[in-house]
C-alpha cells in the first residue's frame, strides 16, 4: 500500500537516524517503527539462495616446490624485496 504521511521535525529525525543506523530506506525504517509500535513481529527476509563462486583455471603452478617459501616470495614480490 502507497501512503503520503505528514511527519513532524522530530520524527523525521529519528526515522533518518534509524535509516543510517540500520541501512534501510526510509520506507523500510517506517514499516520498522510502525510494526514496533504496534507490537507486530517484524516480517522476516527472505531467506537467501546458497553461496557459489564460479571455478577458474588459473593455469599451472610456478613454483616447482610450492614448500620453498624463499622461491615463492622471489617470484611474487621480485628478487629485490629483501
């Protein structure tokens, strides 16, 4: 439901601050205040999908023996890093 609603400087006030606080949008922080004030449960989000990354082929190792820290820290930060 769409509604115009009047609200006085205080109010406005901590509608805002609740916005900042929580991250919501103004008409998020309303339906927060309101379902608080009338002793509604907040609805709950919906649940999110499963986490996945997508899988690349980074090629192959540079290393000949990834276990010689020394040769691994020459490769990646150059020989002049010491």
């Amino acid at each position: 439901m769409r509604i115009a609603i009047d609200l006085d400087g205080t109010t406005a006030r901590k509608l805002e601050e609740l916005c900042s606080e929580q991250d919501l949008s103004l008409a998020e922080a309303i339906e927060f205040a309101l379902r608080r004030g009338l002793g509604i449960e907040p609805s709950s989000p919906e649940a999110p999908g499963p986490f996945s990354t997508r899988s690349v082929s980074l090629g192959r190792c540079l290393l000949d023996d990834v276990a010689n820290v020394e040769e691994a820290l020459d490769l990646g930060e150059g020989e002049g890093r010491r």
